[in-house]
C-alpha cells in the first residue's frame, strides 16, 4: 500500500517499469499469436471469428504503444532522464559562471587563463583541503550560528540553516567563500550595517557540515552535532527521495559521524587564522610616557569572546569557553583575561587574551606568515607587521613615529581604503 500511495518520483517510476513490462508481456503474447495465425495459408487458431484478428493486429499496436513505450519511457525512465538534464543544466551554468564571475573584484587583474584555473581549482580542491577547512570552522565557530529545530519544541519546525555574520567591508569575503563552496546566498544588511551569508538549503546544509566536522574547537560542536543528527535522520527517512540527491559534490550519500573537538596543535591548521578574523584585532596605541619626555608607540593583538555557552550542560551548569582560551593563551605564552561589561542594562562577560610582549607577537606573526587573514583585518596585520619590523630594527626615530600616526588614521573602524588582491590564488584552494 506504501508503494501504491507513494509521492516519491523513483517509487512511482518503478510501478510505471512494472506496469509496461506487464504491457509488453500481453503485447508480446498478442504478436506471437498473429505470427502464428500467418504461418500458414487460411485459417489456424482464430477460426469462427474473422473479425478477432484484425482486433488483436490493433490491441498489439495500443498495448505496445500506449501501454509499454510511453509509460516505459516516460514514466520509468524519466527521472533519470530529468536527473540527467539536470546535470547538465548545473555544467552548463557552473561554465558561464566562469565567464561571469571575471569582473568580479578578485579575478579583475587576471587574465582569462589565469581564471579559468584560479575557479577549476576552487571547485576541485576545497573539499579535500585542511586549511579551508578548518578556516571555515573557526569562522563559522566565531561570527556563525547554527539554527536547528528542537524536536521537543511545540513551535513551527522550520530546517535547519547556517548564518554567518560579517561586517559591511567584508562583503568580498563573503562573497568569495559563497562562490567557492556553492552553497546558501550573500545578503546586504545595509541598513543593519552587516553582511550576511545564509546557508539553508539540505545540500548546502551538508556541504558545510562535512566540511567543519571534525575541525571545531570550541562549546560550539554541540550546535554542530546537534545539525549532523537531523542530517542523518533525514537521510534514514529519504533515502529514495529526489531532495537528498548531493552526489554532484560527494561521492555517495553518507551518514555523517559525530567527530569530537580537534585537539591538534593551534598552529597546525588555519582554524586560528578563522576564528581571528571573527573575534580579534589588531591595536596600535601611541602615547606618552609621564615619567619621561618621549612618546611610545605599543602593539597588540587581541582575542575576545564571551565566557560561557549559551546552552547549558545535562546537569545544568554553564560550558565555559576557558578551554579553548587557555589553549590559545598557552600557544602565545600570554595570560586570559576576566571581563565584565553593562551595556543596555544588561551585563556581559567574556575572556580575552592579549599578546604584547615580544615571544607572542613573534608567536601570532609566525601563524599569520603561515596562515594569513583573509577579511580586511589582514589589511590591518600588514600595519602591523610594518610598525613591528621598524621597531625589530630599532629604528625608533621621528619618521617612525609619524609612520604610525598616518597608518592609525586608515586603520581598523577608521578603514576607508580597501585591496583584496590576497584572495587571489590564496591558500584555500591550494591542493
């Protein structure tokens, strides 16, 4: 009965390959009977009847037609044919993106050979590499939100979606990771004063997912884990459905495992350079000195986010973030920091780590020259690097100073110029 009442485009062009076989089987019996019934002179089997056989000559061609061919054809094979012009359709369209996408802000000064193989290794390589990867998990671990339905919850049930926040100078970014991954849209919230990159689809939802599992660090994973189980439930209930078809990007339908944290090392992948590019900055602080007639320029950079979880553990207590901000104050031999602030009558904590001193900016510089920012935070890192090599050699003059107080006047929030030639070729879509 299940079969009989089935919506499920394969089930029902199953029963029309079942039913044309059926046809084809009367069909065939009705042509062997004509045969039969010629293969000699006069009458042989149909004798009585004249008329039978000139009824059985045009039931053979009905059958045949109209009852094997078309339902056959149409019915049974359809659905691959569809899925096949489909394939089709997303080659053709994937090409003239290619063509398109030349006048966008990356591929500007390139050459139409340079970005025909810059967007083939895009569309090749991500899937199987680390540092997109574990980039992308630590952006989406910083300014990303997981939304998923709470199966005990009476409210509306909606599916699950990623959102990705980035401010408004980031668009490019933004634009940039939609384009290599293929997956959810790129809104302007201009009047919020942000731009948003929202992920909802189920292919896209999966995509994403498999991409980040495995690589997160953070309380987060909860968010992530709890995606992968509605993932993999709707896999167990669909799995003939056309919805879930994602093989164009992986190579079969698979059910998704529950990766724990990644406890390597902080400098072995880009999650840092990610999660920096969500929740840190880069600070150039000029004063003066009381205690002595000179003026001292200080770098830093800093790290903050909140201090617990939103959700709560099994037993009620709060899952703090000072794991991860330990490991991280650890790998740059720096202190976490308690901070509490009131904004809008309401009370906010959170942890930061700061580096300063002259091991943990040697620490953060090194992972950046390994695995640069790509927002336009790394627009503010090249200052900073510059400011540092003139203090490195020692060259503490008057010029120096000046240098720095023209490079604070284009800097962080104060930002009006803007150069994304290091998305070119970057490291994302290295193999």
């Amino acid at each position: 009965m299940n079969w009989l009442y089935s919506t499920n485009a394969k089930e029902i062009g199953t029963l029309y390959l079942m039913f044309s076989i059926f046809a084809g089987m009367i069909g065939t019996a009705f042509s062997v009977l004509i045969r039969l019934e010629l293969s000699a002179p006069g009458v042989q089997f149909l004798a009585g009847d004249h008329q039978l056989f000139n009824v059985i000559i045009s039931a053979h061609a009905l059958i045949m037609i109209f009852f094997m061919v078309m339902p056959g054809l149409v019915g049974g094979f359809g659905d691959l044919i569809s899925s096949f012009m489909l394939f089709i359709s997303n080659r053709v369209k994937k090409i003239n993106s290619i063509f398109k996408l030349s006048n966008l802000f990356l591929i500007d000064n390139l050459d139409k050979e340079n970005s025909k193989k810059f967007l083939l290794n895009s569309e090749l390589n991500i899937f199987k590499n680390s540092k997109f990867r574990s980039y992308l998990a630590g952006l989406i671990e910083g300014d990303g939100t997981f939304a998923v339905h709470n199966k005990n919850s009476i409210s509306k049930k909606y599916l699950p979606h990623i959102l990705i926040v980035f401010k408004t100078a980031d668009l490019p970014l933004a634009e940039y990771l939609q384009h290599i991954t293929k997956c959810g849209k790129v809104y302007i919230k201009s009047n919020r004063g942000y731009v948003l990159w929202q992920i909802q689809d189920i292919k896209s939802i999966f995509i994403i997912v498999d991409l980040i599992n495995g690589y997160m660090r953070t309380p987060k994973i909860e968010a992530l884990h709890q995606t992968i189980n509605w993932i993999n439930l709707y896999i167990k209930n669909n799995q003939n459905s056309k919805i879930i078809k994602i093989k164009n990007i992986i190579s079969k339908i698979h059910y998704l495992e529950l990766k724990s944290k990644d406890i390597s090392a902080i400098d072995s992948n880009a999650w840092l350079s990610g999660f920096s590019d969500a929740d840190a900055n880069f600070s150039i602080n000029i004063h003066k000195r009381s205690n002595k007639n000179s003026t001292r320029v200080q770098l830093y950079y800093r790290l903050e986010i909140k201090q617990n979880y939103h959700k709560l553990d099994y037993d009620g207590n709060n899952i703090s973030f000072f794991s991860i901000m330990s490991k991280l104050a650890e790998f740059l031999n720096v202190n976490v920091y308690s901070r509490s602030r009131v904004l809008n009558d309401k009370k906010f904590f959170s942890f930061t780590i700061i580096s300063h001193n002259k091991d943990s900016l040697i620490k953060i510089t090194s992972y950046f020259h390994k695995f640069p920012l790509l927002s336009s935070k790394y627009l503010d890192y090249k200052d900073f690097i510059y400011i540092l090599e003139l203090q490195n050699k020692n060259k503490l003059t008057t010029s120096y100073l000046e240098e720095a107080i023209n490079i604070r006047k284009d800097f962080n929030s104060t930002r009006t110029t803007y150069n994304w030639s290091h998305l070119k070729n970057c490291y994302l879509i290295e193999t």
